[in-house]
C-alpha cells in the first residue's frame, strides 16, 4: 500500500513536472515610456500575468484583431484578469506618440493595456531581446509609411519570465486558459 501510493505521488509530480511550462529564454526586462509620458519597466508589473504585443496605430489589420481577441480574453479569463496587463510596445515612434497611444487604446477599453513606445535605439533592442520582428519602408503616399511586423503574443508570468508565445490563430479561449495555469 505504502510502495502504490508513494508510486502515485512520485507519478503525479513526473506528470506535473512534464507539463510545466518552461522560460522560453526570449525576453527580459526593459524600460520605455508609457501612454502618460512616464518612462514604464517590465520590472515594475513584477507579481503581475503581462500579455505582451508588439504593433503599431495606425496597423489596418493585425493590431486591431489582436487587441480585439486580448479583449475576448479579459472576458474569459475570469479571476485572473484582476492581476493581468497588457503592454502593446510600438514599433512606430514616428507617428506612435505616448498621446497617440493613448487615444488608440482607449478604443480596447475593456483591455487593461498601455501603450509603450521609445526612441528607435530603445525599440529596437527590446524587440531583438524578445526574437519579434518590424521594417518600415518609405512610402509616397499620404497614408505614411509601410509597415510590416510579426505578431506574435508574449505571455510573461508574474516573475518576469516568457512562457508562452501565442500567434495570431491561437483563440481567445487558449491564451485565457494558458493565462489562469500562471
């Protein structure tokens, strides 16, 4: 009886071990400045579930549908939204201001986002750090410049670490049931 049972938790700890979520060895603490004007750390949402996006306002189609479905999320993520931030870092600095970032998330009200920006240097080093990708090509017409991005999602746990990366098919329902295991 001993021997089973000393099987079982030996068992259930392997098992649990097995689906643990490892860091993902992407990512890391950076600092830029926030939709207020105030310069925001990774460090500082520490004890906090962080779904991070990198995009851009002016983005006719991938930032609006993702921010739609982190929206859908905070819908279903239950409890856990009471301790979950989402960061949306431009990679725009051109045009994305902190008052333009502002305004832009205010359209995703149920989403407890803020806008991050910073000078090209500061954005480019922190999307080198998380593998994203951006290239803004010149454009003639009045609608500004090209831009093209990854869209990845970042799921940063509450100790700062990358755990899961979501892309752009994964479902609202996936990245919230992900979001409550943290």
């Amino acid at each position: 009886m001993r021997a089973t049972l000393a099987f079982l938790v030996l068992f259930a700890f392997a098992c649990d071990a097995m689906h643990a979520e490892p860091a993902l060895g992407v990512g890391g603490d950076f600092t830029l400045t926030n939709h207020d004007g105030r310069r925001l750390s990774l460090h500082d949402l520490r004890g906090k579930r962080v779904l991070l996006f990198f995009g851009y306002t002016h983005c006719p189609d991938a930032c609006p549908t993702m921010l739609s479905k982190i929206s859908r999320v905070y819908r279903t993520a239950g409890a856990a939204k009471k301790d979950l931030v989402t960061l949306f870092v431009s990679i725009d600095p051109d045009r994305d201001s902190p008052a333009a970032l502002k305004e832009y998330l205010g359209y995703f009200a149920s989403v407890n986002a803020i806008g991050l920006t910073g000078s090209k240097a500061e954005l480019d080093k922190v999307v080198k750090s998380y593998g994203a990708r951006y290239a803004i090509e010149p454009s003639a017409s009045a609608a500004g410049p090209s831009v093209s991005h990854s869209t990845y999602l970042y799921v940063i746990d509450r100790q700062g670490k990358t755990r899961k990366l979501f892309t752009h098919e994964s479902t609202p329902d996936e990245i919230a049931a992900y979001v409550r295991t943290l």
